[in-house]
C-alpha cells in the first residue's frame, strides 16, 4: 500500500518539519508567559508604590475635611515647635501645647542647669524621697529692669520683679523654626510668628543661661509680683569691638525674632 507525504519526500524530513511547528506554536505560550509575567511587575509596582503613599498618609494623618465638601481635604503639614516667653497664648496659626511658667537655676549659682525651662503648671510625680535634699535646684523666673517693651499687659507699670509665663506652641503649617538675635523681622521666604528682646542673665552674675527671645508685648504671671528671685531675665545690649560697630549700636536693646517655614 502506498503512502503520500504530501509534499515530504522522507520520514526524517516529515518529522524535521513537525520539529519547526512546534516551535511555531510555542512563540504564544511564551508571548503570553512574558506578558504576564510584565503585568504582575507592573502590579507590583503599583502596590510598592500604594504602600510608601500610604506609609506617606500616615506619617501626614493631620487631615481635616473643609465645612463645604465632603470630598475636598486640606493636608496639614506643619509640626515646628517653639516656645513663646512672656506669653500666654500662641500666634495665629500655632497650637498650645502646653502653657506655663518659667524657670531655671538660682541666678548667683555657679552650678545647675544653664537653660531655661518652660514648667508646666500641671506637673506629674514619679517615685520621690522629700527627706533627701536634692543636688539640683529649679526656680521661678522674673523680669529684671526690663527695657524696650510694650508695658500694655501690666497696665503701664513696670515689669520689674514680676513672674513670667511661657507657652510652647506647634505651628499648624510649618516645619522648620529658627531664632534669629539682632532682628525683629524674618528674612524673605520665612513667617514671623512673634519678635521680641533678646534676654539672659547679668554679666557679673555667676550662673549662666542661654539667650532666649522674649516676646514685646509680655505678660505677667498671675501667681504673684513678690521679688523673689531666681533665674532672671535682663536685655542683651552690644559691645563693640569684636563686635563690628556700625552695624551695632551699643547701649541699644537687641532685638530677636522667632521664624518658621
């Protein structure tokens, strides 16, 4: 009986051919593998790139939704932190964290801390020992002669002697927050959030503190004007020399702003 190839003259080259069609028909399987293959990276892409957006929520979670849509968010970025001496309450756009009374070491130690502290008025107690006598004092904080500032919180009368309040606040928007001596304007790009004195301890004084900006229009704090001491606050005049005169002025009360961005 015969046999028709059709078209193939031997077995070995019919069989050759059947090679090359399944190859032919395997170029789909392998187009369809790598296409897969190229959508599950591109998912997960898609979900690497939902999780650091998520993780980015998070990080962001001060979210509010506006009075008139639903839908419509307003992200809050902010997060500086400062503290405003002599004051009460916080610029417009800064939060209280807490608000307080200053304090510090006794003005004539040599010892203690050499900052100041913004003490809350609430404080929470640990283990304590009232019959073991401590190493390291901490005091109120008064104003001492002070200069330059707007006396419309005490009524005209001085300030001398009286107390002073603190308050910390977080801006609502900014990140990053500076103290700037000498200036009771920020630089350009950056938001005054209040400009006062320049102030620290007396020079022949022993202890020592660090400049802080007390605000221009300070406060008094209402728990009593009795001379009591403790760390206290004087203006910061310049001493020409090494200190470039102009543009300092001696005798002239320096000045200070608090910058955020």
């Amino acid at each position: 009986m015969a046999i028709v190839w059709s078209g193939f003259s031997t077995l070995a080259e019919l069989f050759q051919w059947r090679r090359y069609i399944k190859l032919l028909l395997a170029v789909p399987v392998l187009v369809v593998l790598a296409v897969g293959s190229y959508k599950m990276g591109l998912q997960k892409g898609s979900m690497t790139e939902n999780a650091f957006h998520s993780s980015e929520s998070r990080v962001r979670r001060d979210v509010i939704q506006t009075p008139n849509s639903s839908s419509q968010i307003i992200i809050k970025t902010g997060g500086a932190t400062y503290t405003r001496w002599g004051r009460t309450e916080c610029p417009s756009g800064s939060d209280a964290v807490y608000s307080g009374i200053a304090g510090g070491s006794w003005y004539d130690h040599t010892g203690g801390g050499s900052n100041h502290l913004c003490l809350p008025t609430d404080p929470l107690w640990g283990r304590y020992n009232e019959t073991n006598e401590k190493g390291s004092k901490l005091y109120g904080a008064e104003y001492q002669t002070p200069s330059g500032i707007d006396l419309k919180h005490f009524g005209g009368r001085s300030a001398h002697d009286h107390n002073m309040p603190c308050v910390v606040c977080r801006s609502q928007t900014k990140i990053s927050v500076i103290m700037i001596p000498a200036r009771n304007l920020c630089y350009d790009d950056w938001t005054l959030e209040y400009a006062g004195y320049l102030m620290a301890g007396h020079f022949v004084h022993k202890g020592r503190y660090q400049y802080v900006c007390v605000d221009e229009s300070p406060e008094a704090d209402p728990a009593g004007y009795r001379n009591e001491d403790g760390a206290l606050f004087y203006n910061v005049e310049g001493v020409c020399g090494s200190l470039p005169c102009p543009p300092y002025v001696p005798r002239r009360e320096i000045t200070c702003a608090v910058c955020t961005k």
